[in-house]
C-alpha cells in the first residue's frame, strides 16, 4: 500500500474533481491519499515525499493554472535533486488547442524528471473533446498504476 501526494493545477476545478475521486477511491483499497491544491505547500512538501501524482489542467495557451505555478517556479529556481521521488502525470486538456494540447502536464512531467524524479507508467492525457467523464478515465488509469509503485 503507498502514500500518494496528488498535486493538483486546476482554473475550473475539472482536475481537483479529478483528484478527490481518486482519494475517495484508492484509500478505501488502503492507499493512503492527500490532496494538495496549493503550489506553494507542494513546493515544500515535496522533500520527504516519496509518491507523488501529479493531476493538472492546461490553460491560456498551453499554460500551468494559476495554483501550480509557485511549484513550477519553485522547483524550476531551487532545482532540488529529486531522485528519491516516483512520479504519476495525469494531464487534462483539450485537443481543439492542438499545438498546446496537455502542454501543462507535459512541463511538469518533464521537469519532475530533468530533477531527477523517476516516473511510473507512461503519462494519461484527458481530451475534454472526446471525454465528458475524465474522473473515470483517470480512475481506470490510477488502479493499473497503483500496480506498479
Ligand atoms: C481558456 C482556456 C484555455 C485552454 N487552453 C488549453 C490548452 O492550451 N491546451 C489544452 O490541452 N487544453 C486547454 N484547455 C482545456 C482545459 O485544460 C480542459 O477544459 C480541462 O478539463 C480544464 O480543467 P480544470 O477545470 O481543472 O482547469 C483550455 C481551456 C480553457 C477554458
């Protein structure tokens, strides 16, 4: 059974809709779960933690939401050794913005692992275009993934 951090970026809450289901679903399989919205905790909390799933939207264009940017920054300035870390992505976005599509969780993911972090699984993209219910989608995809922590 794991400690999962879900880091989660959102403007319109689709992403923490996201991450609360997976809390309400995984710890009942004895996972223990906390949800984090605030990027600036998330920058400090991250030494010490070992799992972290990172959950976040994209928006303008192929932006980080408002909350995850000090996280970004924060990491992007300090650039701590995250090589204790493993790491799950699960972006949200939209395909119409073709050239940005998922950008967001694309630069987290590639951050996490420029510091060192070793990712687990491969990334789940979300397209609202094609699917109205990303909270099941990404449920699917969090209970294979669990799998391999
Ligand atoms: C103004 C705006 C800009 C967006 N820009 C992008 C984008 O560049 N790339 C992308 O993949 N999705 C983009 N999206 C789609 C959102 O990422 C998608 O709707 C997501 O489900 C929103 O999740 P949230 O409610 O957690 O923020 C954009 C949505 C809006 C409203």
């Amino acid at each position: 059974m794991a400690e999962i951090l879900i880091l989660v970026g959102t403007e319109s809450g689709n992403a923490a809709m996201v991450a609360d289901c997976l809390k309400d679903e995984l710890a009942p399989l004895g996972h223990e779960v906390r949800v984090l919205e605030d990027g600036r905790e998330a920058a400090e909390r991250l030494t010490g933690t070992g799992i972290v799933l990172i959950c976040t939207s994209t928006h303008g264009s192929g932006e980080l939401p408002d909350n995850i940017i000090p996280l970004h920054e924060a990491l992007s300035g300090a650039r701590p050794d995250l090589s204790g870390l493993r790491y799950g992505v699960i972006a949200l976005g939209d395909q119409t913005y073709r050239d940005t599509f998922c950008n967001a969780g694309r630069t987290l993911d590639a951050l996490f692992a420029e510091l060192g972090a070793q990712r687990v699984g491969e990334r789940l993209e979300i397209d609202a275009c094609t699917q109205p219910l990303p909270d099941e989608e990404a449920l699917a995809w969090a209970k294979d993934w669990v799998t391999l922590l």
